[in-house]
C-alpha cells in the first residue's frame, strides 16, 4: 500500500507548458527572481484516468489520442491556478485540482467524456473534493454517450491511431531521404513532443504520426549535456490501470513512446549543460511543446537525421524558431545547415546573429569581436546611371536623386566582395595586370549611360600600404572605400540566367548583379572575408558564380595567355610626336574612339582603337570656363554624363603647340560642342576663322540661343555689349554667388560658412549620427598628435565632429584631463578638450576636406578683437548672421588665395565675399558701415566702372555713420587708411550647431 500526503491549502498559479497525456500537465511559475527558467512541475488532476497512450511496441487505448488532445488544446500555454490535494511519495506525483479562468478544468474534461473517473482509493483523503460532482458528471456523459462512452458501432476501433514503428520505438527504417523528397519546402503539419535542446525537437508529423526528431535549420543551441542512464527512467512492464489509485504494482507513472525515446540514453558519464543550455530549451519549449507548428524540411545529414525549419504560431502570424533563438542570443549560426536554406533566410540568421553579438546577448556576453577595417552601410540604396567604369570591380553612379549636371551627383561604388585585375599608373610606369583592360571593357560596354539600381553594403579603410603605392606613402595615409551590390535594370541580351544565375526566390535582386556577371565570365575572384568583416548581401550567389567561372577555366582562370595589347599613349609624349602623327588621323574623315577621360569641359582624353594609341582631344573654337572659375565643374560634370566612355566620332583639324588635337566630336550623331553651348557652359571662340570648323553655324545658333535665355555664364549677359568673342575681361566675368549658412563669427570681418545644399554635409551627418561612440581610449593606444583628423566631443551640445589637433600636450599623454587644442572643420569654432573626449575617426565617416569656408566681407575693413570696438563688430556680425534659420547669398567678389594659416584654422582660399540675408535689400557689409562698425578700403588709382559704383554706393552709409558718429567715428574721423589692423584672433567656443 503506497503511503499518501495530506494535500496543501495554498493556491498556486502557473502557465501550462505540456500536456503529456488526458489527465497531467506540466506546469512552470510565471515569475521568477533566480537567473534561468523558472521552476516547473508535473501535476495529475485528481480522481480521474485518461487512457493511456501507446508505449513501445504497443497501441493507444481506445480514445486515448482524443483524450490527450481535448485537454491540450484547453490548457497548453495558458494560465491556471492549481492546488495539490494529495501526492504519493512512493511514485513521486502529486495529485491537484486545475482551474482554467473559473472553470475547474476536471470537470470540464469529465463532461466532455474523455476520462473516466476514479472513486476514493483505500488511503483516506485521496479523492479531489469534488469527487460527488464528478461522478455525477461521468454518469450524465454515459448517458449522452459523449467521448470515450460514445454508442457509435466501431467508434472506439477508429480512434485507436494506426502508429508507424517510429512512433512506438522503432525509428530505424525511417525513410528520412525518402521523406525528405516528398516534402522538401513544403510545410508539414506537426506536434512537437519532446524539446531535446533549444535547436532539437522530436515531432508527430500528422497525419501519418511519423515521430521524428529534427535539427533545427541554420544554427546550434547551447548543449544539454547528457545524464547518466537509470533503472527507474525505463520500466518494461506498467500493467496497473490505476494510475491514480493504489500504487503498489508500479514504481511511476507509464510513459509515451515519445517519452520513452526522450528518457533512453546510452551515456556512461554525465555531462553537464553548456551555458545558457536550459535557457535555450526553456524558450523552445514554452513555445513549442506540445503545440501545433509548421515544419518545412530543408535536408538530411549523413547520418539520415532531418534538418528543417520550424515555424509556431503567435497570435494571427507564424514565428520562425531559428531566428527568434539567434535574435535572443540562445543560438549561433552554423553554415553546414543554412546552407540548405533560401538566402533570403540565411541572410536574416546572419544579421540577427551579427545584431546579438553587438549587443552581448548571452551566449555572446564574453564576445570579443576579432579587429576589422569595414563597417556596415544602412539605408543608403539609391538609383542612377553610370557615369564611368574606373575598373572592373569599381564604377562613378551619377545619383538620380540630386539635379542634373551636378558635380555633387557623382558616387564612386567599388563591387562588393569582389576583386578584379588592377588597371596599373601609366604615370608610375605600372602597366595593367592581365585581364584588367577585358574586364573594364566588358562592363564599359553594358554600364555606361544605363540605369542601374545601388545598394550600398559596407565601407572599408584602406591604408596605401595596401595597395601599390605602399613605399611612397607614409604608413598613416589611407582613405575610406565605400562598397555595394549594383544591379543593371535592362541587361544587355546574352547577360541573363546562363551567365549569372537567377535570383532565388527570396533573393529579391532588383535586377542583373553586375558583381556576379563579371565574377561569372572569369574577370574577378570572390573575397574571402575574416569572420566578423562586412560582405556582400549576395556572397553565395557570388562564390556559385565563381565556381562557374573556374569550371569552365573562363577569363583569369583560364589556362590560355592573357590577351595583350600595346597603347601609345600620346598624352604623355611630345607635342612634336603628336604633330607627327596628324597625317594618320587624316587619313579617315570620321574616326571611332573612345572618350577615356573629361579632363575639362571642352578638353578630353580620347582612345582611338584603330589607330592603337590615346590622344589629348579639344573642340575647335569652343572654350569652357576654366578651373576654379563660376560653372567650370558644371561644364565637365556635364560632358561626364554625356560622353563618359561612350563610343564617339571625332574629325581632326589640327594639332596645337601642346600636341592637343583640334576638331569636332559626335556622340550618336550629336554635335557635343552645340550641346555646351545651349547649355551655356562655352563660348564660341571664331577669331581665327570658322571655315575649318564642322557645324559651325549649329554652334553659333546654340551660342545665341542660350544668350537670349542667359544661361550660366550668359546671366548677366546685355545684347550689344559684348564686342568680341575673345577671352572675357576682369570687367566682365562672370560672379559666383552661393547659397549659406554661417557657422562661426572671428574678429575682423571675418567667418565661416557652409553651402547649403551640399549633400556632403547631410552625409558626414548622417555617418557621426549612426557612430556608437564606446568607452574612453586607452592611454598609450591612441596618440592624437598636432594636424590629425580626429573625432571630438564639442563641450556645449556633446555632439561628435571632426576635429582638426591645433596643439597637443608637450611630452605625450599622462592623463584623461590633458587638454588638446582641436579645430572643428566643419563648422569654424575651436576650443581646448580633454584626451578623454576625442576619439579616432571612424572608418565609416568621410575623410574629405572640412566643409567650412573661411570668409570675409568685401571692401571693408573692421576692426579686430584686439582693436577698439573690435569686440563690438564681431557681436553685431554674430547677431546678424548666426542662427539655424538664416540663409545668406554670397557673392563672391574675390579670391584670396594666399593659403596663410590662422592659428591652426585651416589653409587654402579665402573668399571676400558681399553677404545678403534672404528677403532684405541690404547686404551685411552695408549694414556694418552703417552701424559704424567698420570703414571702407581705400580706393585704388585705377578701379574698374563696377569696383567704383559699388564703393560709392557703400560710402554712402559710411557717411550716414560719420554724420551720426556712430561706433568708430564717435570721437570724429579715425586713423588713415594706410593703417593695417592686426592678424585675426579665433575665438574659442560657439558658433552655429
């Protein structure tokens, strides 16, 4: 006779986890402060018996299935409150009442009648304590002849399931490749049984109830170790039909055969858990125990176990098991088995993996990332079209998104993940390595001019040692690669699936992967990245290409000799070789080549296949700004989008003094001479005579037609002013006016601006906002030392900037409060840091000049902060100009190129320049002579007729101030003009943010 314990009166609540069978359930605490699962127990609802599944080798019990499944699908994952009546020590159960919401959950399944229920036993107090209304109930579900009482002829014979061996012990002649064929990428429904570990599940697959165990698709959980094997898990012979009666003929309750495989273990030692073992299973099993999920196989292994992915239900939608583990930080990614997954799935796994060790998730909490150049790139895919193809593994993308024409269009795109023959330096003597011309024609002629689609992935720093020019350069030179997928829109014929192949289904590639067509035909090898560095979004697709390409020995991997050919290259030789190669190229009227380079708007540098040799090429009587002159750069961004690489026409006329070929040049029978000068980027330039000249009345009628819509440099352009078509005068050319903002006011007249519009400065904004700045360097790891480009905490908002080191400490670094004197390139200010608020800059943030622009007002001079009201005009100019809604107009009057430096503030031009806020009349500079706050230049003998109506329209302001003796002439009239006023002292902190 099995002793009993007297029950509790504590009411307990907790979540059902299982549901072993009609009447137990496995329940877990809700809540818990210990670290890892909450603690869980496995409970028999009192005074009733379900019939008993099939144990090995045998059958159900009649209803047994349905018994199980009624009260599965009312409790599994749900909250009750339990109380234990009574429990038998000897079989190691307790007995309870369940409640679901307010409804005892005994009832419920002895109404339904599934189960049959069991009277008072021979030790007293063993009965649930609504025993009397249980049997009423089992009496009434007799009568109506509900569940396991059912009258229907047959209908116990049919609810006994008809079992394969698998499910009943004997899983070896599963089929699983078998299996694996009549269902791959097809969801099956399943019943998970038995969680082995959080990336192992042993599942009924319905409706045949084949009991298999499956591998989780892509990744691995942590271990549970293996327990030593007892006499007690494994029992041959439970014959007691009194699972909750008199215990004495059976030492535990009967188990499954699910179960029986799960307990069965042929280890001779224990080992334990690996970490965060049990909290891998426990998140398996809370959400997939006993539940109805979806397994899509994807493989079998060499020992026939299945690998697939398993996907559970969550409200309304289907959640994938792999990647809720990997996200979690209770999986790693393994790629023996994701490689039988779709990419699209094997590229989630890889980023929530890549996204779990950044934040340290669990099984990552000790993770130290291996040292990488590369950082990843997000949200930055645009559209555009192919300006130049630099190399075969490196293209210019003229971006869609910004206007046409524009310098700033421009985005150069190296291939990602993919490396190509080297083009070599004919000004270094490095001639290209073998294939690197094939392969730069092979994309020229299916890139240029076409639309393509950009998906950025990655940038990289690249110091110069790694490249070629490794001993000319000093170890710290280096500059950041900005690397992606592009995909041509409309491949040219011959480029589709039987060179690159097709997307998979998951894939989504907006079109022909440009990297995996050149990888294809033998013209690139695939990278083989570090664990840990960036890499293409399309790797395998582009290691499948590649092994393509060595199969079938294309291109580099080709046994054969490379293909050579000898350019003479003209650029570079003598004028007087040139000359002597004219009679050549007047051989042929129209001659075929191939603009290689835009060296300015009307000057380029052409490759004339025929004739094996490269030219410098100019338009006959048609001349563009020069450099640094107002629309130069429109004029050769221009030319780029038009004729870029395109196969053109050219006619030689002659040849000038430089060796520059003179002539005409056609692209798709258009005239590129006419088209800058509709565009007005060019004047016509016919003092020599136009007879020589193709289409030279086409080119006056586009100089005319862009003079009467005074296009760029015609703006200011007067019908009858203009005399000659010479080269313009000083008097006549041409100002530039730009859109600002100023960002930091100096002493002196002096500030500095940044363009608006200039979408460096959205970019450089976007990149210090995406940076997770960590921890303080470690002294003697970084050693910021005077001109370095660093990253600085600027000390009023706290925000990251670059920063040029103006002074650093004398002797090196001793503690994180040793100040560095640091110059803010983008905005103008300066202010002394501590070593604690600097940082390296970071690869993924631009390393292009500072975007500040040293200005100052134009025939003016104001005093500086070291002369009297010096202080006073540098606030006026503050309060006039610094404010993050204020635009400003630029004019630019002059140049100053004398490059001097001023106490660190950067080098290079300075311009003098007449600034009008938007929407008033009066410029800034007439504004300070008004206020008295500074004076006029002194006039020069000889000025021009616009210098001299310009000063007599600002002294008139000057006089207003004189007369009210305003700022500096409070006390009369001041020194002379001959006066020079001291040099500009920065100031330290403020300016615009």
């Amino acid at each position: 006779m099995a002793a009993t314990t007297a029950g509790s009166t504590l009411w307990y609540k907790a979540r059902v986890k299982g549901v072993p069978s009609g009447d137990s359930l496995v329940v877990a605490g809700l809540n818990t402060d210990r670290p890892g699962p909450p603690p869980e127990k496995t409970i028999t609802l009192a005074s009733i018996i379900a019939p008993r599944l099939a144990r090995r080798g045998g059958v159900d019990e009649p209803f047994a299935w349905n018994s199980r499944e009624y009260l599965r699908k009312l409790c599994i994952g749900k909250e009750v409150t339990f109380r234990i009546e009574y429990a038998v020590p000897s079989i190691g159960r307790e007995f309870a009442t369940v409640y679901l919401g307010d409804k005892n959950v005994a009832i419920l399944v002895v109404s339904e009648g599934w189960v049959k229920v069991r009277e008072q036993g021979q030790q007293k107090g063993e009965a649930s304590p609504f025993l009397a209304e249980l049997l009423r109930l089992e009496e009434q579900a007799k009568q109506e002849g509900l569940g396991r009482w059912s009258k229907v002829p047959g209908a116990a014979e049919a609810s006994i399931r008809n079992l394969p061996p698998s499910a009943i012990g004997n899983p070896s002649n599963l089929d699983a490749m078998g299996l694996l064929a009549a269902n791959k990428g097809s969801p099956m429904q399943g019943i998970v049984e038995q969680v082995r570990d959080g990336s192992t599940v042993r599942v009924y697959l319905l409706p045949d109830f084949q009991f298999v165990q499956v591998f989780v698709a892509g990744i691995q959980s942590p271990s549970m170790g293996r327990r030593v094997a007892t006499e007690t898990v494994v029992e041959a012979d439970l014959t007691s039909d009194e699972q909750n009666g008199d215990a004495s003929s059976e030492p535990r309750a009967p188990l499954t055969s699910a179960q029986r495989l799960t307990a069965s273990s042929a280890a001779a030692a224990e080992v334990s858990p690996d970490p965060f073992g049990a909290e891998a299973k426990y998140f398996t099993e809370v959400r997939c125990l006993n539940r109805d999920v979806r397994i899509v196989l994807e493989g079998v292994d060499k020992f026939s176990n299945l690998i697939g992915s398993v996907y559970y239900p969550e409200g309304e939608t289907a959640k994938d098991l792999a990647l809720e583990l990997v996200e979690n930080g209770l999986a790693k990614y393994v790629d023996w088995s994701a490689n039988m997954m779709e990419e699209d799935a094997k590229r989630r796994l890889k980023a929530a993996e890549l996204q779990a060790k950044k934040s340290r998730l669990r099984i990552w909490t000790n993770y130290v990332p291996p040292a990488t150049n590369s950082k990843a790139i997000h949200d930055q895919n645009f559209t555009g079209k192919v300006v130049e193809v630099v190399s075969g593994d490196c293209i210019v993308v003229a971006d869609d998104s910004i206007p046409y024409g524009s310098p700033l269009a421009e985005r150069r795109v190296n291939l990602s993940s993919i490396r190509c023959p080297k083009m070599g330096n004919p000004r270094r003597d490095e001639k290209p390595a073998a294939y690197a011309r094939e392969a730069r024609e092979f994309l020229r002629t299916r890139l240029i001019g076409k639309q393509v689609n950009v998906q950025m992935e990655y940038s990289r720093r690249v110091t110069m040692a790694d490249g070629a020019m490794a001993t000319a350069s000093p170890a710290g030179d280096s500059r950041v690669m900005d690397f992606g997928s592009v995909f041509l829109v409309s491949p040219v014929k011959g480029d589709d699936a039987s060179t690159a192949a097709p997307p998979t289904t998951g894939s989504q590639q907006p079109g022909l992967n440009v990297a995996e067509l050149v990888v294809s035909r033998g013209f690139g090898m695939v990278i083989r990245h570090r664990d840990f560095e960036e890499r293409s979004n399309y790797y395998d697709a582009l290691l499948a290409a590649e092994s393509r390409a060595i199969s079938g020995k294309k291109g580099i991997h080709s046994a054969k000799d490379p293909p050579v050919m000898h350019i003479q290259d003209l650029t570079m030789a003598s004028a007087k070789k040139a000359r002597d190669f004219l009679p050549f190229l007047h051989r042929s009227r129209r001659i075929p080549a191939v603009v290689e380079y835009v060296l300015s708007g009307h000057r380029f540098k052409l490759l004339i296949p025929k004739e094996t040799c490269s030219i410098a090429f100019s338009f006959s009587g048609v001349r563009c700004p020069g450099r640094d002159e107002p629309y130069s750069d429109e004029a050769i961004a221009l030319m780029r989008r038009k004729i870029m690489q395109r196969d053109v026409e050219i006619e030689v006329e002659t040849v000038d003094r430089t060796g520059t070929f003179l002539g005409s040049l056609w692209e798709s029978r258009t005239n590129m001479a006419v088209t800058l000068l509709e565009a007005g980027l060019a004047k016509l330039q016919t003092s020599f005579g136009s007879d020589r000249i193709a289409d030279a009345h086409l080119l006056e009628q586009a100089e005319q037609s862009a003079k009467r819509q005074k296009l760029k440099i015609w703006e200011n352009y007067v019908e009858g002013e203009e005399v000659s078509n010479g080269p313009s005068t000083t008097e006549n050319k041409q100002k530039e006016l730009l859109q600002v903002v100023v960002t930091e006011v100096l002493g002196g007249g002096k500030f500095y601006v940044q363009t608006v519009g200039d979408q460096r400065v959205a970019s450089i904004q976007q990149q210090l906002a995406s940076l997770n700045i960590q921890e303080a360097p470690v002294i003697g790891a970084f050693n910021p030392k005077k001109g370095d480009i660093v990253l600085a905490q600027f000390s009023v908002d706290d925000s990251w900037n670059r920063a040029l080191i103006v002074n650093a400490p004398r002797g090196g670094v001793e503690s994180p409060k040793d100040k560095f004197e640091v110059f803010y390139i983008d905005y103008g200010n300066q202010e002394e840091v501590p070593y604690s608020q600097l940082r390296p800059l970071d690869p993924s943030v631009s390393t292009s000049p500072g975007l500040a622009q040293l200005c100052s007002l134009a025939f003016l001079k104001v005093p500086t902060l070291d002369d009297e009201f010096g202080h006073e005009a540098a606030q006026y100019l503050s309060e006039q100009t610094l404010g993050s809604s204020l635009q400003f107009k630029a004019m630019i009057e002059e140049k100053d190129t004398s490059g001097g430096k001023v106490k660190g503030q950067g080098t290079g031009t300075i311009l003098i320049v007449t600034l009008v806020a938007e929407k008033s009349e009066l410029s800034i500079n007439a504004a300070m002579l008004q206020e008295g706050l500074a004076r006029l230049e002194k006039r020069k003998r000889y000025e021009s007729k616009e210098r001299k109506s310009v000063l007599d329209s600002l002294e008139t302001f000057q006089n207003e101030a004189k007369t009210a003796r305003r700022g500096i002439w409070h006390y009369g009239d001041v020194e002379s003009d001959d006066e020079e006023f001291p040099q500009v002292t920065a100031k330290k902190t403020g300016g615009r943010r």
